[in-house]
C-alpha cells in the first residue's frame, strides 16, 4: 500500500531497527510494545525493520495502537549497515510524516569496544603489557587508542556483513540534520 501524507504532527519517532541479527526474535514483541502506544493526533511512530536472512524484504511500518500496517513502496532487501539506508528511511518519513521534533532510534546492538565481527569480545589482555622492570602490568603503549576506537560500531546486518561506525554514523546525521534544515 502506498505512504499518503499525513497533517504535521508535534513528533514522529522513527526506529530504525535492524534485525538481521541474532536480535531478530525481538523485533516482533519490540514492534507489539510500540503498539500498546501506536500513533495518535500528536505523535507519529514509523518503524523500518530489517527482517533476518538474504530472503526477507525490508518493512515500514506506521505503527498504530493495536496494529501496524505497511507504508511506502514494497522495499527489496536492504543493506541496513549503510549510513545511506538510514539517510533513505529518515528522507521517507520526512516527506511523509511531517513534525515539529523527531526522534530516531536505533534499534541494533552497539560494540562499545568488541569487535564488529559478530560481537566478539575484545581481548582485554591485549591491552596490557607487563612493565619488564617493575613486572607490573601496564596499560600498553604500542596500542594507540584510535585503533579500539575504529572498532565501534552500531547497526550490525549479518546478510551483508556491514554495520555503522562513529564516522558513518556522523556522516548519515550530518546528512539528516542538512535535509532537515536544522540538528
């Protein structure tokens, strides 16, 4: 079913969530939570979900109390790891649901400093050395703290392999916000 503009409300939150991950089996109750509050004449809720596995389309979703239905154009499967699929979905819902404020939320894991292939932790031993010296354990110097830096990431797609690191993830929000006409 195709999108149809809506009068501009006071907010539209957009969850971007990328479930194409071990995440999956929650997206489904997440999406039936947001229900419990759905859409009303002040708010607006839209949902991009990217189902699990190369063969699942990706979804978005007008969520209203008790329901949710399909809005936009019937998407093929996409890289939700891209910055330019967040910038797609963001231009969507601002051509479509009009606001005064919006809220993204990125629904997805985020690393911290694990690394960003399938979450696995990072060694923590790696980040010492032992002082020959003192023999004390220090915190290593041949490591710099750009290297655990570049390791971050949020919005992890395992079809693709691809996520958002603090560098694509600025550049998508630097994006939003000229699109935007404001942060």
């Amino acid at each position: 079913q195709a999108a149809t503009q809506v009068a501009k409300k006071d907010w539209t939150v957009l969850v971007y969530m990328v479930s194409d991950n071990d995440l999956f089996p929650f997206s489904a109750s997440d999406r039936i939570e947001m229900e419990q509050v759905g859409s009303n004449d002040r708010l607006n809720i839209i949902i991009q979900v990217d189902g699990l596995g190369p063969d699942t389309k990706t979804q978005r979703l007008f969520v209203e109390k008790g329901a949710s239905y399909s809005v936009g154009d019937n998407l093929e499967k996409i890289d939700s790891g891209s910055s330019q699929s967040l910038i797609d979905f963001f231009e969507f819902v601002l051509e479509q649901y009009p606001a005064e404020h919006y809220a993204l939320i990125l629904w997805n894991h985020g690393s911290g400093i694990l690394y960003p292939s399938r979450g696995r932790p990072f060694n923590v031993a790696d980040l010492f050395a032992v002082n020959e010296k003192t023999g004390w354990l220090e915190l290593s110097r041949k490591i710099s703290f750009n290297t655990f830096l570049q390791k971050r990431g949020i919005c992890f797609n395992d079809t693709f392999g691809t996520y958002l690191n603090n560098q694509t993830l600025e550049n998508a929000l630097s994006a939003i916000n000229s699109k935007l006409g404001r942060r």
